[in-house]
C-alpha cells in the first residue's frame, strides 16, 4: 500500500508532509478511525491512512485529485457544519484549514463534538510570524494566518487540555535527493535555536476531547 500512496507525490511534497504529521510526535494506535477537515488533494488524508484503520476526508470543494480505496473516502463537506454523529471519530486532522473558516471557533467545536471521550484533535497552523510564509501567503496570497497567542487561545477554549508546539518545514519545488537530506538537517537545526522558535513556521496542537 505505501508506494503506491507515496508514488503520486514529488519527494519534496512527499517529505514535507510525512515531516508535517511527523512533528506532531503523537502515537497513532493503528485502529482509529479519522477525520481529516480540509483535506485538499487528499494526498496527507493517504498517508494517514497508512496510520490508522479508516479515514473519511472532506474539503469545501472535490477535488479531481480524490481516489477512494479501502479505508479512505472523501466528501464535499464544510468544517463548521460536519454532517457526522456526534462522538464518530477517534481522531481529528486539520491541517491549514482553521485561518480559512469563517468562524475557527464553530469549527473547533465541530472538531470537539465529533470526537469520541478521549479522542484528540492534531491541529497544524502556519504561523503568521514566520518571515517566509508571511511573505508568499500573507502578503501575496491574502492568507490570515494566526499570530501564535491567538492559535493557542482558540484551541483552548474548545479543548482546555492541550499540547502545543512548533517546528519547521517548507515545501521547495523541485529539491530531491542529497538537496532534500541538507534541508531536513537546516530546518531540524533550526528548531533547537531558542530565539528563533518564535519564527519557525507552523504551530501544532495536539488537543484531547
């Protein structure tokens, strides 16, 4: 199953997603059942299907992208109305989906009420103080990323038992090989730099329902 979920991305793509859930350091038991809010291309909703048992992945609009198999299926759906039972997953996934919802607060406490008693959400963030990101998402794209006080007071108002922290990865287009094994050194040095955590460029809450 894995080269075939993995054959579809580039290396680059492929490292900085594996490095995006990666980071998250949670341990997956391998028979969850999850839901990943906001799911683009569906091409992160495959790798966690490598992680857990099932995965329903939606997004505000199909993408052609979309390839059910067993254990994954996608749907259009919109992360501050989930049409899910309440307590229907084990997991919840969302990765740059908050700072596009009109109201962040409705969709995390969507997160929170489809998730079982002691579910957890993984909760990934670009962080709007990151010089880079800033410059190609704020500026040039109109993206409202949160600034790391407000990510982690949203959170806590629907899930007042978190974990949170940050790190460091970007996509490159076009890096493979000893390019990609030089930026993974770069950006794993850079989150041992105590001055720079502030600027590293995603914030991550690992919430518990």
């Amino acid at each position: 199953m894995a080269a075939h979920l993995h054959g579809e991305q580039r290396p680059g793509e492929l490292r900085y997603r594996l490095r995006c859930i990666d980071e998250l350091a949670h341990d997956f038991r391998g028979d969850e059942r999850l839901l990943d809010v906001g799911c683009g291309d569906g091409g992160v909703a495959r790798l966690l299907r490598e992680r857990v048992g099932e995965v329903v992945a939606v997004d505000v609009e199909r993408s052609p992208h979309w390839d059910e198999s067993s254990g994954i299926a996608f749907q259009v759906a919109d992360g501050e109305a989930l049409p899910f039972e309440d307590a229907s997953f084990d997991l919840v996934h969302s990765k740059d989906s908050l700072h596009h919802m009109t109201s962040p607060q409705r969709a995390l406490a969507e997160y929170r009420r489809v998730l079982r008693p002691g579910g957890t959400a993984l909760i990934v963030e670009a962080n709007r103080m990151n010089p880079s990101l800033y410059l190609q998402m704020t500026l040039l794209r109109s993206h409202d990323h949160f600034r790391t006080a407000r990510f982690r007071e949203l959170v806590l108002a629907a899930f007042p038992s978190t974990r949170f922290g940050a790190f460091e990865a970007h996509f490159v287009p076009g890096l493979h090989g000893v390019a990609l094994s030089v930026q993974e050194a770069t950006e794993d040095f850079l989150e041992r730099i105590s001055f720079v955590r502030p600027l590293l460029s995603y914030n991550f809450a690992v919430a518990s329902a």
